[in-house]
C-alpha cells in the first residue's frame, strides 16, 4: 500500500492530537499538585489552551480526512498575554509567601518538557508542510507552545524564590 501525502498529513495531525489531549491532562493532574492560588489557575488555563489546540487540531483533521485539503484555518493566539496576566496578576497578591512541595516542582518539570517537545515537533511539521496555511498553523502552534515554556520557566523560577523573583521581573526597589 502506497502511503499518500494526505497519509503523512493525517498521520502527524493524530500525533498532534494525542499530545494536545496528553498536555490537557497533565496540566489538570499538575494543577491539582499546586498547593496555591496561582499554580492552580495558571495550570488550569494551560490546560484549557491544550484543549482548544486539540480542539482545533481535530477539526482540521476531519476535514483533510474527508479529502477537502488543508482548510483555512482561524487560529489566533494571544501570544501568551492572557496567562501572563493570570500569573502577575495573582501573584501579585498572594505576594511572597508562597509554598511549593516536591510534587509541584516535578510536575511543572514534566509540563516544561512536554512544551519542548511539542515545539519541537510542530516547528518540524510546519517546515515540511505541503500546505501553506498547514505551515502558518504549525507555526503558530509552535509560538503558542515555546510562549507556554516560557511562562512555566517563570513560574518555577517564581516558586523556588518568589522575593528575588518580584526583584527581577516587577522591579520593586527597596527604598530606604
């Protein structure tokens, strides 16, 4: 049996979808880990972005499999900006007096390379696109994914030491 292009699309859209759903789930698990406020929301939004993606994802799919190309596709990320509010915002108010036990230290760990490898693997699919709007999905997809790291990194950074991180990132000076 021949395998088509249509074959390799569907077949890396599955791939997709199976990592947007496992992304989905360990966010949830992750956000059920965190042992404050802004662990809890910030995951819990990660894992509704993980769901639109898989839901867009499928949506496509079920187009190319009916044989109709690769479709226009409305997908605009904000690039992040949303879970960044949610992060600042509540850590803004919860301040320094954060906790964090081993178990939310690994699951944000586990998130963190997940984002890598689903960067990675959409930047590959959207440089052997047969489709242009194919490439500009994947490539968002990817800026969507490296934004998610990002943003976790910040978190990790934020939990081991939540006083130099308000030093570093908010730019509170200590007036005397």
């Amino acid at each position: 049996m021949m395998v088509t292009e249509q074959d390799t699309i569907l077949e890396a859209l599955k791939i997709a979808i199976d990592m947007e759903k496992d992304g989905k789930e360990c966010y949830l698990q992750a956000s059920q880990e965190s042992g404050n406020e802004v662990g809890k929301k910030l995951l819990q939004s990660l894992a509704l972005e993980e769901d639109n993606h898989y839901q867009k994802i499928l949506e496509i799919y079920r187009v190319i499999q009916k044989r109709q190309g690769w479709p226009a596709v409305e997908f605009h990320p904000d690039k992040g900006k949303r879970l960044r509010e949610i992060f600042t915002g509540t850590g803004e108010v919860i301040g320094v007096n954060i906790k964090a036990g081993a178990a939310e230290f690994d699951a944000i760990k586990t998130v963190i390379k997940k984002e890598k490898k689903s960067y990675d693997f959409y930047k590959d699919q959207s440089q052997n696109a047969a489709y242009d709007t194919g490439r500009d999905f994947y490539e968002a997809l990817a800026g969507e994914e490296m934004e998610h790291e990002l943003i976790l990194e910040n978190y990790y950074e934020y939990l081991i030491d939540p006083v130099d991180w308000f030093t570093r990132v908010e730019h509170h000076s200590l007036d005397g």
